[in-house]
C-alpha cells in the first residue's frame, strides 16, 4: 500500500480530490458558471450563499429548469469550480460541520493583545435593556450567517431549528427565557411545506409546555412569529412551487403546493426579517444603548495599552 492509499482509504472514485490544477469545463458548464458567478455578483452583501440559493436564482432570473436532476449538476459544476479556484472557497456555504472551539493563546502577550481588539471592537448587549427578548430561528442552518448579518446589530441571536427531534434546542430556549426573566418573542423562517409548517407549530407547542412549568412569573412568555415562507409571500414574489413530496407524512392534510424559504432572494429574506426586528424593538432604547457603546468603547480601549511591537 502507497501513502496515497493510506490517505485515501484504498478508494478509488475517480471524482476529483484537493485542488483541480487544469480545468477547461465544456462550453454548456462555462455558461453555467458564468450564471453563477453573475448570482454571487449580485448577492455579494450576503455571502456566503447556500447552493440552494444560488439554484433557485438561476432558476427564476436565468431560465434553468428546477429540477432535483439540475440541482445535482450544479452542486457537482460548482464543487470543482470551487476546487479548480475559479469561485472562491468562502462565497458558498454547504458545510454541516459542528465544533467545540477554544480561547487558548500562545502567551500571555497574545492574551493581551486579544483583550485590546476586544476593547476596540466592543459592543453592549442591545436587547439588554429592551423590554422583550427576541432569537431568530431558522430551519436552513445555511443560512445563519446571512441572517445574523441582518440581526447581529441589534444583538439578537439567530439558531437553526433544523430537524424535529432536538428537545435540547427547545428545552434550552425555555430555560433563555426563565433565566432573562421578560417575554420573548421568536422570529422563524422556514421551507412552506408541511414539514415546515409543522416544525413551526412543534416548537412553539413544546416550548409553550416547558414554560408553563418552569417559568417563576407568568409574564415570562414565547410569543412565535413567522417571517417566511408564508403562502402570501410565495404568490406575492412570484415563486417557484411544487407539490408536497408524498413520503412526507404530513402531506394529506396539507392543501397546495410547497416552496423552499430559499427560493427567496438574499435581499428579500433580509428586508423581511429587518422589517419584524425593527416592529418589536424599541427605537428609542437602540439608540441610547448606541451612543452609550461608542463611549465605552473608547474607555476600555483607553484602559488597555496597546501591545508592544517587537521587529
């Protein structure tokens, strides 16, 4: 066995691994390339895009067919641009990888040096002295970056609530609100078909149950919002649509077609989740939290000195 073997684990797929030193896609996968590239463009404030973001403006803006087949071609075309460096790594989003970081430093110089960006990058807590407590959640865990560019001034945290099953996720957002001690109120975005529909009502139901138990003082309440997909939405922007998958379970009580929250533009998903941040914070309160931050910060960064420069 080579060395080559030992990494590879003895497979040989014949797909591409590490880089792709000479590329020269055929003409057809140029054009879609060039697509895609014209979506990123595009969407540049809102990188990084998910691929199913970037499938469904391809869709809707450039003639491609939405098809599952169409979408397998594009993942595969956009994994070896990605490889070959004709699209930068870090514009696409399609990880799942989860990891336990830590704060560790390689002395007590670095410490400081941390602490002092720290200072000059200093920011209050804005929904500290708000009267409600607001998360977003959101069922792509794709999407939490874009989504957090939108939500992060206002210091509002955005999770994803993919899957059914995590009675962690909604048992740890019960014990966030017993412990911040004011109402919440959650902003969702997810897929318009059953399974989305459901999960939305699912985490509300659960969350309401661990509350009424816990809670020290009835005012300490979830109020659920939904800021996408909404069937209103899906006709008002023209989406493309589908009928529910019939291996859903949840589809016989399910009435029309379904869309996927990313069939959306970047932008839209943006304004729309702005637009119910900005309903249910207080102004006034941003405001002052706003100027008291920018003095602050000048006070912390004034306490700590700057790191000593060694050539």
């Amino acid at each position: 066995m080579t060395a080559d073997d030992e990494i590879t684990g003895c497979r040989k797929t014949g797909r591409a691994r590490g880089y792709i030193s000479s590329y020269t896609p055929q003409r057809r996968t140029r054009d879609l390339l060039d697509a895609a590239i014209d979506v990123l463009d595009e969407y540049r404030a809102h990188w990084p895009l998910t691929i199913r973001q970037i499938f469904y403006r391809l869709v809707g803006a450039h003639g491609y067919e939405k098809t599952e087949a169409f979408y397998g071609k594009l993942c595969h075309h956009l994994a070896n641009a990605r490889r070959a460096r004709v699209i930068p790594f870090d514009v696409i989003r399609d990880d799942g990888v989860v990891t336990a970081p830590f704060e560790h430093f390689a002395d007590a110089d670095g410490f400081r040096a941390h602490v002092r960006r720290k200072a000059e990058n200093f920011q209050r807590d804005k929904l500290a002295s708000q009267r409600l407590h607001v998360e977003v959640w959101c069922e792509a865990a794709g999407m939490i970056n874009q989504l957090a560019e939108v939500a992060e001034p206002y210091s509002i945290a955005v999770y994803s609530s993919s899957g059914f099953d995590s009675l962690t996720a909604k048992k740890g957002l019960a014990d966030r609100i017993c412990w911040i001690g004011k109402p919440a109120i959650i902003l969702h975005l997810g897929d318009f078909d059953p399974s989305g529909a459901s999960m939305f009502d699912v985490i509300g139901e659960d969350v309401h149950a661990f509350l009424e138990v816990d809670r020290p003082y009835n005012d300490m309440t979830a109020s659920f919002r939904r800021v996408a997909l909404t069937a209103d939405q899906v006709g008002r922007f023209g989406l493309p649509t589908a009928p529910a998958k019939a291996s859903d379970s949840r589809a016989k009580a399910w009435v029309g077609n379904t869309c996927q929250l990313e069939a959306l533009a970047p932008d839209q998903i943006a304004d729309l989740l702005r637009a119910e941040i900005r309903a249910v914070v207080d102004d006034n309160q941003l405001r002052v939290d706003r100027t008291m931050e920018i003095a602050e910060r000048r006070e912390l960064t004034l306490l700590l000195p700057a790191p000593v420069r060694t050539s």
